[in-house]
C-alpha cells in the first residue's frame, strides 16, 4: 500500500469527550470516527487492526476444530422468550418492532439462536461433539457509553458455542476453548492474565475471563504472585481467618461520636484501628404477585469490618438474597429508628435477617452504631451482647496481603480489562428451549453447552491501554496496521532516494510483508509524527545524504533513536528482524 492511495487522517488534539488514552490515540490516529453515542465508523486504518484480529482468532478457533457460521444480527423475540432473557436482560436488550407488531432483539449474543439451530440438526450423540462460532457485529444498549471502543454500544464479538453429550465431555470441550484462547493471546503480543470469574448473567458454573493487564482497566484482578491462582474481584474468595475468636476485654458502651457517621472517622474520633469497627449495610428483597408488584419485604442486615467492602456478586449467591436491593430510608427508619451512619445490630425496633462476613464473625471488643444519631457502641462482643451469628459468608471484597486461597502465598491485585470470556453453561439453555439428543441408552438427553466470547474490537482499544507513550501508540508486530512503513525523504527532489524506497517497498510486499511506503511528500517531521502516533512497529527512513554514504536509517517504534544500516541489506536485516 501507498499512502497517497490510502485513507490517512490524523488530528493533533483528542476530541474532548475522549477520556481514556484508547480513545483518544484512536480517535486522533484516524482508526475510529464517532457516528453516535457508543457507535464508531472503523476507519481503514482501524479496520485493518480489527482484521487482523479477527484473522488470528479464525485461525486457532478452526485449529481448535470449531465451525464458522453467521448468525443475524435481528433476531426473533420469541427465542429469547423461551429462556426468559426477553424479560430478564432489562434496557441493555435493544427491543424492536416490525411493521407488523412482531417483537424482535438486537442481538448481545446468540445462546438462543445456535441453540435454535442445534434443537433442529442433531438427534443423536454420535452428531456430538460441535462447536460453532462466528464473528458478528452486537449491540449493547448501554446506558452510558463511554472510553470509545472499551464501552461502546455496538461492536463486533468473536462468540462460540459448544454442544456435547454430557457434562464430563463439555468440560473436555471447555478446555479445549480455553487452550485455544491463550494460543490467542499469545499471538496477539500482549500481557495478559487468565482469571477464574464469576458467570454473571450468560449462567453456568465454571468460567475464566483473559484480561489484559493494563493500569487504566476498570477490573480489579486478584493474584498470588507465588502461585498459579487468578481470580477477578467478584469471584476472589476471602478466606475465613485461621484461629478462634479473642475473648471479651472490653465492657459494651454507648459512647458519642457526634457527628460521625463512618467507620472511618469514628475509627479516628476514638483512635482505633479501622478493623475493629463494623459497618452495618442494610438490603431488601422483595417477594412479587403475578404483576410484579412486591406482596411482601424481608429487610436485611449485613456486618463487615469497617475497612472492607461489600462484595453484590457474592452476597448476591447468599441464601434468600438473590435480586437484593438496598433498602429505602423509611426501611430503615422502620426496623432501626436511625439514620444512616448509625446503624448496628443492637436495640432494634423490628427483627432483621442477619449476615455476618467471616472477619467479623471472629472480632472481640468490636464498634457499631447504637441506632441512635450521634452514638456508637463500643466493646460489643459476639455470645455476651448478642447472639451467635446463625449465618456467616463470604460477602466482602478481597485486599492485597489476604491469604491465597490455595494456600500458596498472599494476594496482590493489578487492574485489568476483559478481552475474552469462556463459560461452561451446562443444560442452562438446552433444558429452557427443550434441545435433546437421544443418548447412548435410546433416551432423550439435553445437550451440554459452553459460550466462549472475545471483543474483537475491544481489544484493540485494550492493545493501545498497554501499548503507547507520549507520541502515540505502539503495536505489537501481530496487529498492526501495517508492519513496515518506509519514509523516504524529500523523493520528489532525489531520483535515487525514490528508486531506493521504491525498491525495497517492492522486495517487502514480495516476501509478503505489510509495508506501507509513505509518498506523500510530507516534510520528514510531520511524516514521523504520523506514523509515531499511528504506531506501526518498525520504520526505516531513506534520505539522500544517507544513501550516498551506503546506509538507510531503522527505528522500531519503541526506540528513543533510530540506527543505521548498510543500504545494500536493508531487505536481510528486515527479513531476519520480522523472523520472515
């Protein structure tokens, strides 16, 4: 490619709605251009990226022995009523009429169209195992859009679905998906991490996220640096604390804390350590008619250590509290008589249900509120002031320096953005739109699925979050726009210097190499600034003064300085640098 044939548009400043360094390299290297709000044109320098993501990903998902189909993007609502994700996904499902009244879904993913497609074609186990996949624009209603490509509304997704006879051989199946996707990210040139994740909304019950270590991440990822255990915040298990519970030290009192309503200034106010006191959170569930319309509340009460926090994922999968809320103030009011900030589990007005974190369910002589504005009791102790806790969890967020839950060594946590996703889904779908086979005994059998998902376009934006400096971004070799961009300088002016960049252009395209050769006759400043902030990997510069003394100039994208090279083997030294 030449650059006077190509698409270049580059701008010196970030649009000011760009936020994060993503979002503002892709936006001033010409990659993306905004149509709406979370909605991107991928311009020609983008869309090379993106294809090249897409050519590695087809490339080890066919190697992994999966099938590429295309499934629409419109897709019936009737399908998605079946499992009840119609109803359940809420304003994220972009719902959509036809002329004729018929509901229809944009689709995030397409469990229940592949399961469609499998519910027709396979009758027996000997069909088994399949996985298909494709790579296919989605929408996402957010409803904040936000960082370009890391959050947009629509975006392509590599997602793929596997069917197999039963739970052993879906769990072959998984693993096999999972091998594939670090082949994957390892071609892909970047650091990343593989950690065990909760499943969410998509359902199962083993599942890993890769994520791309990256400080700007939004993810929290929990690691032992000492062993092999990663986990994401949500799924990150708080060990329960080794030893019994201290014995009772302190007389319980009701001291003033005027004007103290957190753990942390009530911790200073009385110069205590934050981990003795405890935070009281206060949920609601609801219990729903027909309608939807609450008959009954069950008000609850949580208790963590003043300096952790509550973690939803988990206190979510807590017995009973499953589609919590928080509870409103006149909840409050009604069942503690205080306000927030002053809230405990002593002197309440009505009874609660109470969930008690392992931290605390171990703490003597700790701090709460008294249920009385301006007071907090001190010196409470578990079996003297109140009762044992009937149940304790795991509810609270991990912290670096936590014990490791395999036992190897102590917890670190560095951010990270998901790039891919793989779930083992079990009969989640298969059983809600009654897919069956008829197994080895003659009898019907529902299929066993895994859904394996990779942003292709969210992992460029996470490529450049890794990958850039003060002039621009810096790809890896695998997903550059182009590898090589040969600058000649002045050529207009120097026959030999157009031959030269001519010539080696030609040599490169030849040995199939993705060079670009730059002739647009742009001054050598603002030429380097282009493809410094484009970021393509590896430059050589071809000027008059230069080649009369036998050398051209090479400098890879993250060299401070460019070096020098015999002119006569510039096509050698590129051959053996890109390991041609």
């Amino acid at each position: 490619m030449k650059a006077s044939q190509f698409f270049i548009s580059t701008l010196k400043e970030a649009p000011a709605d760009a936020e994060i360094v993503s979002h503002q390299l892709m936006m001033r290297a010409g990659l993306i251009k905004k149509l709406g709000a979370g909605i991107y044109n991928y311009m020609p320098m983008g869309l090379r990226v993106i294809r090249k993501v897409e050519a590695i990903v087809r490339e080890e998902m066919n190697r992994a022995g999966a099938i590429e189909m295309s499934m629409p993007v419109i897709q019936p609502a009737e399908l998605w009523q079946e499992t009840g994700r119609f109803e359940s996904m809420g304003p994220e499902l972009l719902r959509i009429k036809d002329r004729h009244g018929r509901d229809f879904v944009v689709q995030p993913t397409s469990e229940e169209v592949v399961t469609d497609v499998m519910r027709q074609d396979i009758r027996s186990y000997k069909q088994l195992p399949k996985n298909l996949y494709q790579i296919q624009t989605k929408f996402r209603d957010e409803r904040r859009p936000r960082f370009g490509l890391m959050r947009g509304r629509e975006f392509i997704m590599k997602d793929a679905y596997s069917f197999d006879r039963d739970s052993t051989a879906a769990k072959v199946s998984y693993q096999n998906m999972a091998q594939a996707y670090r082949r994957i990210f390892d071609r892909f040139g970047l650091t990343y991490r593989a950690v065990a994740a909760d499943s969410g909304a998509i359902g199962g019950d083993l599942s890993e996220e890769f994520q791309v270590i990256a400080a700007t991440g939004e993810d929290a990822i929990v690691y032992c640096p000492t062993s092999d255990y990663a986990a994401n915040m949500e799924k990150a298990e708080a060990l329960a604390p080794a030893g019994p519970r201290p014995a009772a030290t302190q007389a319980l009192t009701k001291t003033a804390t005027p004007g103290k309503a957190t753990c942390a200034d009530v911790a200073e106010l009385l110069g205590i350590p934050l981990a003795t006191s405890v935070k009281s959170l206060v949920l609601a569930t609801d219990q729903l008619n027909e309608a939807g319309e609450a008959i009954k509340t069950q008000v609850w009460l949580l208790l963590l250590r003043g300096d952790h926090s509550m973690n939803e994922v988990k206190v979510g999968k807590v017995a009973g509290l499953a589609g919590f809320r928080f509870a409103s103030l006149a909840e409050i009011d009604e069942h503690f008589g205080c306000e927030p900030g002053y809230l405990g589990p002593l002197n309440l007005k009505k009874p609660v249900k109470l969930v008690v974190d392992r931290e605390v369910a171990v703490l003597a002589d700790w701090v709460c509120g008294a249920n009385e504005a301006d007071f907090h009791m001190t010196g409470v102790n578990w079996g003297r002031d109140l009762p044992e806790p009937d149940l304790i969890a795991d509810i609270r967020n991990v912290v670096a320096g936590d014990p490791s839950p395999d036992g190897k060594g102590v917890l670190a946590i560095e951010r990270g953005i998901e790039v891919g996703h793989v779930f083992y889904l079990g009969t989640k779908y298969s059983q809600a739109m009654n897919a069956t086979f008829l197994g080895e005994n003659g009898k019907p059998q529902f299929l066993e699925m895994g859904c394996y998902g990779i942003g292709i376009t969210r992992l460029p934006a996470a490529a450049i979050e890794q990958n850039h400096d003060e002039r621009g971004i810096i790809w890896p070799d695998a997903i550059a726009p182009f590898t090589v961009v040969i600058c000649p300088i002045t050529p207009e002016r120097f026959p030999d210097v157009k031959a030269a960049a001519e010539k080696l252009y030609r040599e490169l395209l030849d040995a199939g190499v993705d060079v670009i050769l730059d002739d647009r006759g742009e001054r050598p400043g603002a030429m380097f600034a282009d493809w410094e902030l484009i970021g393509v990997p590896h430059r050589v510069t071809i000027g008059d003064r230069g080649l009369k003394e036998g050398h051209i100039e090479y400098q890879h994208r993250r060299d401070t300085a460019s070096s020098k090279l015999e002119a006569a083997g510039a096509f050698d030294f590129l051959k053996a640098k890109l390991a041609l």
